[in-house]
C-alpha cells in the first residue's frame, strides 16, 4: 500500500483546499482533494485546519455560519496588518 499525499506538489507554498460537507454530532467531515470519501474530524483538529496555513476550508456560509465568520476575522485581520 502507497501512502497518501495530501500536499498539493503542483503549486508550491499554496495550500490545499478541502472543502467541509457536513457537521453532525461535533463531527466535522471534510472533503480532501483525490480522496471519493470525506474523512472525519472532531472540532479541535477542525479549528487547527481553520487557522493553518497550510490549509484552506471551503464550504457553503449559509450552511456552515462557522465559515463566514472565520473568514470575516481572517478579512479584518489583513486589513490591519
């Protein structure tokens, strides 16, 4: 068995999109790039993934508020700097 690469080697310093699908029971189940099925993650690793470069989470803000307001503290946070 090979492992898995879940680095996008294509593009160098960008990072890898995954998008989030459901969140149930404090699960969060996230879709990773050239994987058929969304792994599983609790909120601790989910909010690592937030705040991670190496990462980004996309995902429907209506569906998922989370996501529209960590993206509009990630907004604030370049506007300052």
């Amino acid at each position: 068995m090979y492992p898995i690469n879940f680095r996008n080697d294509n593009v160098m310093n960008e990072p890898v999109t995954l998008r989030l699908v459901e969140i149930k029971d404090g699960k969060y189940k996230i879709e990773y790039p050239n994987l058929s099925v969304p792994i599983e993650i609790n909120e601790h690793l989910f909010y690592k993934f937030l705040s991670s470069n190496e990462f980004m989470i996309e995902g429907d803000t209506h569906k998922f508020p989370i996501l529209r307001s960590y993206t509009n503290s990630i907004e604030n946070q370049n506007m300052s700097a």
